[in-house]
C-alpha cells in the first residue's frame, strides 16, 4: 500500500499538464483508450478497414502525397 500512497503523493505535486499526461498513459496502459477517447480495438479495427481500402491501390501512397504536397509549394 505504500507505493500507492507514495504515488498519490507524488501525483497531488504534479502541475495540471503533467497530470493530464500521467492520466492519458495510465489509460493507455489499461487499454481503455490511447488518448483520445478510442480504444485500442476500435484502432484495430479503423486501420484494418484502411488497409483494406487502400489494398487495391498501385504504388506508394506516400509519393502521391509528397507530390501533391510539392503542387501546393
């Protein structure tokens, strides 16, 4: 029990900023959510769906994107 006593003590002398940090990772670690409000599984899930979108695409979407980034320049 000490060592959340000495926890608890540690987090009421954090500042605001910090303690928003500590909350999102302790969160994270739980595997409720990864900061913003989604869970790990819903992740999962979103890039699965993308993947499998983006499955019948030919060559790299990563030129694509540098290239229209260079159009706009």
């Amino acid at each position: 029990m000490k060592l959340k006593e000495a926890a608890v003590k540690t987090l009421n002398e954090l500042p605001l900023l910090e303690l928003i940090q500590v909350q999102e990772y302790m969160q994270t670690i739980k595997g409720k959510s990864n900061g913003n409000g989604t869970s790990r599984k819903e992740c999962k899930q979103a890039y699965k769906k993308v993947r499998s979108a983006l499955k019948g695409c030919k060559g790299l979407l990563s030129s694509d994107i540098i290239s229209q980034r260079e159009d706009r320049v």
